[in-house]
C-alpha cells in the first residue's frame, strides 16, 4: 500500500469514505514524517500534534456519523502568516516575538469549517518579503529537490517556502500560501507543485498578517491541479471583514477540472521573452504551446506592451505599502520590544533589533518614495504604470483571449547563500519577473509542473486568466499537467 502521506486530497477523500484508513492514523503519518524530516528541511517552524489529533478525531466521529466536509480530516500546513488562534503568529520575524492571537484568520477559518486537520505554522520569508525563503528569522528551508547527483542544498523559492516545500515532501497534504509578487507561483515552480494566486478578492484578507495591502492574495500550494481546486473552494469567500473581498458565489472548481479546452483562445505574450532567458525556459514554453494546440486550443500572439516597466514599478509600490503596515511594529503593544531611555528610542531599538535586513531595506525604500519630494516622482508614477498594465491584460481579454501562457520563474530552484544572488539585491528582485504582471492587475495566476531541466530540477509554466474566472486556469492548467506528467523528488532527507 502507498505509504499514507503520498495521497493527494482527492484520493484522501475517497479512501476516508470507504474506511480505508482513519483520519487519526492519517494524521499519526504526517506528524511522524514531520518529525523524521523537519530539521532537515526546516519546513514548519511550529508543530501543533495535539491540536491536529483533538481534530483528526473530530474528522473520525463526523465521518462515522456520515457528515463528513469537503475537507474531512485532510492534514494542512498553514504558512505563518496567517493568524491562528493561541497558535505561534509570527510572520517569520524576530520583531512578533511571542505573538499568539485570540483569533482566527477568515481562510484558516474556512479550512477548519470545511473539516480540515492544521498540523501547524509552515516557515516562510520575514513578513513575505523574499523570492527564496532565506529572509526567515528561523532560518531557510531547504528544497526537497536536488540537482541530479548533487547534495547541494537549493532555496525552495519564496516567501511561501515553508508551504511549497512541505507539499512536496509529503509533510502536508496541502498548504495555504500568500502571494504579493510571485510567493505562491515561484515557489510552486521550484518544488514541482501546484500553487494559484487567485483574483485580488477571492479570498479574504482579514487576519492575514499585512506586507503590502492592495496586492496581497492567499492561495493554495498542492499536489496537483484536482487539490489546489478543491482547497481553493474552501479557503474562498466574502467576508464583511475585508472591504477589499468581493461578493461573488465561488464556484465548484474542481468541476472545471477534464473539460474540453477545444476552441479556448490561448495568449503568448512577445514582451516575457526577455533577454538572456535560459534556452530551457524557452524551449519548455513552447511545449506547453504545442500541448495547448494538441488539446484543441488556438494560440494567438498578443502583446503586452507596458511588462518591462512591471518590476520596477512593483518595486515601488510594495515597499512603500509595506513601510505603512510595518508602522505598526513598535515594541508598545506586542511582540518584541527592546528598551531606551525613552519612548522614542525603545521605537528605535526594536525597529533595529526585530526586523531582518531584507524587510529594514523595503521599508527604507518605501519610506523614500512616500516622502515629500518623492511622492510624485516615484509613487504616483509607479501607480499610472500599473493602471497602464492592468489595461494591457483588459485589451487582450476584450481580444478574445482566455488564458496566457508564460514561464512561472526564469530559472529553476537555485542555491541557499548562493553569492550572486545573496550579494545582489536586485538579481534576486528577478525572480519575479514574470509573476509581479498578474498581481499589479489583481488578475489570477497559477504555476503548473511542466518538465525538469538538464540538472533534473523542476520547472513551471504559469497561466493567467481574467479577473474572477480561476476555473479556465483549472481547466488548462489541468491539460499541461496530463501533457507533462508528474514529477516528485528523490527522497534524500
């Protein structure tokens, strides 16, 4: 028999409905993985045993009463920047010290409501800022992905590293992850999973710790297309709580799941062949074309003119977002707080002392552009080039297109502390070159497995869709998965 932890949700689902297994011994499986691979991979920086068993046996009850949820006693890694209640809410930083809330985020709600087992906090970039996991006051993860005949440790991506990789390596059977600029799809990419930032607003975000407010989205990270569906259904909603969630009824999306793409209009934008793309990259885009074209699709080439000014401009409004939300830090209420003389300078030293130099760097770039005599030159600007790219992505859809298909990232998983991206801020700002588009429109995005490179490391190919229509992404991503098969790591750890 399959060892426990290798079923996806859906296979989960069905096997707890026939009485294969219990929603207990499932759990007892994923703990004991956990506890054999953790330090190791420094996946989860939080393990909640006992809370998961009280649930697991919950799940037992309700399944042997025949009133089972969508998500019935399915064990879930939760990134930490969700808040769970009287559970370690830290967003990875040093400056959270302590943080338990008296609360429940809305997604991690759903998740509970629908039935689903919380195993714990997965690890993460401090306060989501980071393409590669490493920022984390708890140190980096480690990708359960290897270079062929290599033991080098590679990044899992970021900043939803923890989630990406527990995935992979079996330690959940999925995990919620947020995405600002590319920290669902980037991450999925280099771990051979499937990660979906769905539309700004489809899931709601109220009890999720904030870096930059008008672009940030929680999604799921999973096996395959089938569970980043189903998991996706749960975590959606409305919510009074978030002005920015909006009321539309969230669909059955695994529905879309197998339907026909025969006649769907696919996008290949000119502008995300970028200079210096490695040739697999390319080579790998134009299989998924000819997968697309094999299953009926019809490729059209269509421009998006304003994406080169995508990353700077990103790089503009996120810092200066965050810099206003990180205000918020300041030793007084909660958390860490290192003393001064006076009010001012315990501010100063617990700014100093609580955050990483990633999140100081940001919050410095942000402060800059907000200030007076800034604002207008950077800020406003950045702003106008992202309405100018939100239209971009309105004209081709008003075209007829259904989807666009690009590469998820520019290269797959690289080294921890590896020098040339360590020592160059802006190389590792790279990372989301082809992912920041989707997040500047509020559009939905999903990373799917593609092929591995010459190294046997996983790579990706990202659809975008319109506004609020993830289940055409279900529904092509799903047709790239069949094409390019699955693909899992070697077990090392």
């Amino acid at each position: 028999m399959t060892e426990l932890t290798k079923f996806t949700i859906a296979e989960i689902r069905a096997k707890l409905a026939a009485k294969e297994f219990t929603a207990l011994e499932l759990t007892e499986g994923y703990l004991a993985a956990i506890q054999t691979a953790n330090e190791r991979l420094n996946a989860y920086i939080t393990v909640t045993a006992d809370k998961a068993r009280e649930m697991a046996k919950a799940s037992d009850i309700r399944l042997a009463q025949g009133g089972a949820r969508p998500l019935e006693g399915v064990p879930l890694g939760i990134k930490d920047l969700f808040a769970t209640e009287g559970v370690h809410t830290q967003a990875c930083s040093h400056i959270l010290d302590g943080f338990k809330p008296r609360y429940e985020s809305t997604v991690t709600a759903n998740l509970w409501a629908d039935g689903a087992v919380m195993l714990g906090k997965l690890n993460m970039d401090e306060f989501a800022m980071g393409s590669s996991n490493e920022t984390s006051y708890y140190g980096p993860v480690v990708n359960p992905w290897r270079a062929e005949g290599g033991n080098k440790d590679l990044v899992p991506g970021g900043s939803s590293g923890g989630s990406a990789a527990a995935v992979a390596a079996w330690l959940c059977a999925g995990a919620t992850a947020t995405d600002t600029g590319g920290s669902i799809r980037q991450p999925a990419a280099f771990t051979a999973t499937v990660g979906i930032k769905p539309t700004y607003g489809r899931c709601s975000r109220w009890g999720t710790v904030a870096f930059a407010s008008s672009l940030d989205q929680a999604g799921p990270i999973a096996r395959d297309v089938r569970d980043a569906a189903i998991l996706l259904k749960s975590m959606a909603s409305v919510d009074p709580k978030d002005t920015t969630s909006v009321d539309i009824p969230v669909p059955d999306y695994e529905k879309a799941i197998g339907q026909s793409v025969k006649g769907l209009k696919i996008g290949i934008p000119k502008e995300y062949r970028v200079d210096g793309m490695p040739s697999e990259i390319e080579a790998l885009w134009q299989k998924g074309i000819d997968w697309m074209r094999d299953a009926g699709a019809e490729i059209v080439d269509i421009s998006l003119p304003h994406t080169k000014y995508a990353l700077p401009a990103y790089y503009i409004v996120a810092p200066a977002e965050a810099s206003s939300n990180l205000a918020r830090y300041d030793g007084v209420r909660y958390g860490l707080r290192v003393p001064g003389r006076d009010i001012t300078e315990m501010y100063e030293n617990t700014r100093a002392a609580g955050f990483g130099r990633e999140v100081k760097r940001r919050i410095m770039i942000g402060t800059y552009v907000l200030s007076a005599g800034y604002y207008d030159a950077y800020y406003l600007r950045a702003q106008k080039v992202r309405t100018l790219i939100k239209r971009d992505f309105e004209q081709a859809f008003d075209a007829g297109v259904d989807a666009i298909l690009t590469p998820a990232t520019p290269s797959a998983a690289f080294g921890i502390a590896d020098q040339d991206m360590s020592a160059d801020p802006v190389k590792m700002y790279l990372n989301d070159i082809f992912t920041v588009t989707v997040n500047m429109a509020g559009l939905p995005g999903i990373a799917v497995p593609a092929g591995l490179d010459a190294n046997g490391l996983p790579l990706g190919l990202q659809l975008i869709g319109r506004a609020f229509d993830e289940e055409t992404l279900f529904r092509t991503a799903h047709v790239i998965e069949q094409a390019a098969g699955k693909f899992e790591p070697k077990r090392w750890w």
